[in-house]
C-alpha cells in the first residue's frame, strides 16, 4: 500500500527494529540514514570518509550530504508508493528539505510514529548493545553525547509535525511484540492498515 511514514525517537529507542516490521507488513522500503552512512564508511567511500569522524563522535553528518543521499534514495523505483524513513529528517532544514522533495511529486508524509522512552532506560539498553553489535558509536561517552544532540536538534522537529496532527506517540518500552502492537495499533487508528 502507499504510505510514507517517519519514525522518530531518541538513540536507543528501537526505531531500526521497529522500522523493518512495520516497512515489511506494508511493504514498502526502510530506509535508514544511519544504516547508509555506515556502509559508505565500511566501504571507504568518499561520503563514507566524510562522515566517519562525525559519526564516531556522535554529531550528525552535515545537512547538504545527508540530503543528496535520501534525494538519490528516493528516487529508486521501490520508493515510489511509499517508504518509512528511519533517522531522517533530523533537523529543520532536513524538514524543509523532505517537504520540498515530497511536494515536487505532489505527495507529503502520511505519519510520524514517535518512540518515547526514557532516557536513562536508553543509554543502558545502549551500552548492553555496545557488548553485543560492537557499533563504533556505542561507547558511554558518545551515546550521552547522541542523547543530547537528538535532545537540542530532533525533538524540535517532531513539534512541527504535531502542529501538523501527523504525530503518533507510541511508548517504546517493553518487548519488541509489545511496542510492535503499539505501533500496528497506531497505524491502523489512522488507516494505515498492517498486521506488523
Ligand atoms: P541512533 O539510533 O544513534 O540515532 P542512527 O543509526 O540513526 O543511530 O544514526 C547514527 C549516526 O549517523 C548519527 O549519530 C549521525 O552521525 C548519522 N546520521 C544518521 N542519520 C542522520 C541524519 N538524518 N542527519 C545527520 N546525521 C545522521
């Protein structure tokens, strides 16, 4: 079906997860940011290079670079009837970005899920991972850091979808089941029918 879905939520908060139940049971792409910029570091390409070091001290990678990529992304052909963006948009300008891109093609974002936690709750479930994944960004210091960046730069945007009564709080704590019937519940209220 079309749906052109966000999820949006503090570091830790499971959107990666989430994002690829809810992307499957609609069948549309998840489309991860964060997932795209580490293969372009794992392969050593030049935007890899670029934003290694950002990543690794857990700010974000600068607007114009992160732009161009979702532009190209969703200009592949399984975007067309939809995608679930993941990590993306994360700043104003990122916002102003998307709406511009989506208005060219006379479309706009259906929904927004918003996962809410608690933040301690995240850097804990955080540093378990850092055991388990070995992400490069995983370590107390950046995961703090990531917290508060999200804090000073991502919450405000979620405040111009909700004037815009496209924002579905779901708590994110609980079992990976558990948040995914959240979310399902969520989707269906507004529609957007999925077992997930
Ligand atoms: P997290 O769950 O910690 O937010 P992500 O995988 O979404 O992890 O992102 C990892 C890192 O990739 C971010 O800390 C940032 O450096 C970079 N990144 C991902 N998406 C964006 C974006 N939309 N804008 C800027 N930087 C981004």
């Amino acid at each position: 079906m079309s749906a052109r879905l966000i999820i949006v939520g503090p570091p830790g908060a499971g959107k990666g997860t989430q994002a690829g139940r809810i992307a499957s049971a609609l069948g549309i792409p998840a489309i991860s940011t964060g997932d795209i910029f580490r293969k372009n570091v794992a392969d050593g390409t030049p935007l890899g290079q670029r934003a290694k070091a950002l990543m690794d001290a857990g700010e974000y990678v600068p607007d114009d670079l992160t732009n161009a990529l979702v532009r190209d992304r969703l200009a592949e052909p399984d975007a067309e009837q939809g995608f679930l963006l993941d990590g993306y948009p994360r700043t104003t300008a990122q916002v102003e970005y998307l709406d511009a891109l989506l208005a060219e093609q006379g479309a706009a974002i259906d929904l927004v899920v918003q996962l809410v936690a608690d933040q301690e709750a995240l850097v804990a479930r955080l540093l378990k991972r850092a055991g388990e994944q070995g992400r490069a960004d995983d370590t107390e210091e950046t995961i703090r850091r990531r917290q508060q960046v999200y804090q000073e730069q991502t919450a405000p945007i979620v405040a111009v979808y909700q004037e815009r009564g496209l924002v579905a709080d779901v708590d994110g704590l609980g079992t990976v089941d558990e948040v995914g019937d959240r979310i399902a519940e969520a989707l269906t209220t507004r529609g957007l029918t999925a077992a997930v």
